[in-house]
C-alpha cells in the first residue's frame, strides 16, 4: 500500500523535498542549492535546466534516502516560486528564467508579446495563454 507523501519546494535559492511516513513524520530530506545570476538591479535569473535538473536529482535522492520505489507514493505535493517567469524557444526548450518583481515579469511578457505579433501569421494575432485571453 502506498504510505509515503514527497513535499516538493522550488525556491529562488535551492530545490528541497521532504519524504514523510504516513504519521507525517520526515524520513528522509533532499537539498540542492541553484545557481543565481543578477543581470540588473531587483532581476534574478536562473538556468530553467538547471532548475528542472535540480528537483529530478531531490526526488532521487530522497527516494533513495528513505528506501523506498516512487509506487510507495501515496502522493506529491508542490510549491515553486511566486514570482517566476521562464521564456522558451520555439522549439519548446527554456531559454532562462526570472524571478522578480511583477513588474519586471509583466515588461517581460510584454516584449515577448510585441515579438510574437511580428512572428505569427497575420490571420492568427489573437491566442489564450492559460486561461489569460490576450492579443498577440
């Protein structure tokens, strides 16, 4: 029977999971700090591979430490951080991620809005990201 929950936490600083029983009690714990760059005042940038990297090698090793097979889960949860913006490719890899203000977030999606409308064909300007209607 799967008795295990596995708290997953991706911060600005660091990827940590938490493997705890089914008393909540912590068996076994995981961190890795992330490598931070700061471009600009108030800008904090990371490698979004290195950050999916991170949180791949956690729960390994987590799951290592406690001893048990991902099929003892009996579930995950997940936090990240709030105020993250990550800019993919148009081939769908991630290209970096910033954390900061909604302000640098927002200017960000706004470039990245004024660059699409040149790149999309006349006809399809309008598109829903997530459940945002915006116009392209």
């Amino acid at each position: 029977m799967s008795s295990y929950l596995l708290s997953i936490d991706q911060g600005t600083t660091s990827s940590r999971a938490i493997l705890f029983d089914r008393e909540l009690r912590p068996v076994a714990i995981s961190q890795q700090e992330l490598p931070q760059s700061f471009p600009a005042d108030g800008w904090v940038e990371h490698d979004p591979e290195s950050i999916w990297e991170s949180v791949q090698f956690i729960c390994r090793d987590v799951l290592r430490k406690g001893n048990i097979r991902a099929a003892d889960l009996a579930g995950v949860g997940i936090t990240n951080q709030r105020e993250s913006t990550l800019v993919y490719r148009l081939n769908g890899r991630p290209t970096y991620a910033i954390e900061g203000s909604i302000f640098v977030a927002g200017a960000t999606v706004q470039w990245l809005r004024d660059g699409l409308q040149r790149l999309l064909p006349s006809g399809n300007r309008s598109t829903t990201v997530g459940r945002v209607p915006c116009d392209v």
